[in-house]
C-alpha cells in the first residue's frame, strides 16, 4: 500500500524548501559582495603597487644626488687643501714651491 503524506508533513517539507531558496539567495548574495570586495582588494593592489614603484625610483634618484654630493665634496676637500698648503707657502715667503708627487 502506498502511503500519502499528511499535510502536517506537506506543510513542513514547503517551509524547509523555502528556507533553502531563502539560504541559496543569501549565499548567493554574500558571493556577489565577495566578488566586488575581490575587485576592490584587486584594484587597490594595483594602486599600492604602482605607488610603492614610484617610492622605489624617488629613492634611486635621490641615492643618485647623494652620491654626486659626496663625489663634489670630496674633490672639494682635496683642492681646498691644496689651495691651503699653497697659501701657506706664500705666507712663509717661500712662493710657490710645486711638489712631485
């Protein structure tokens, strides 16, 4: 014999449908906002990239000025001492005494 479900039994098997039509819409829209986040996250990577590109060459380029300082400096230094040897051997009477080095 066949067996025909109550409707008590009817009743409850719609609810619990319908609740998964409710669960299936909620996950559904909890992936769209995953996947707007994902873009979000995806463009925002992009920007930091680009940004820290930017941060990397002005620290290049300033490495670069450094250098070209310290380089100007330093031959600064060696001929400000030569001009000092010099005008001390004048003061001494000396003139200018050129040394072989």
């Amino acid at each position: 014999m066949l067996k025909l479900p109550n409707a008590a039994a009817l009743n409850r098997l719609i609810k619990e449908v319908a609740g998964l039509k409710e669960d299936t819409r909620k996950l559904l829209v909890g992936q769209a906002a995953a996947v707007s986040l994902l873009g979000t996250v995806d463009r925002s990577t992009v920007k930091v990239g680009k940004e820290v590109n930017f941060v990397a060459t002005a620290v290049v380029k300033v490495e670069k000025a450094v250098e070209k300082l310290a380089r100007a400096a330093s031959v600064e230094a060696r001929a400000g001492g030569k001009r000092k040897r010099v005008e001390e051997e004048e003061e001494n009477g000396r003139g200018f005494v050129p040394t072989v080095r």
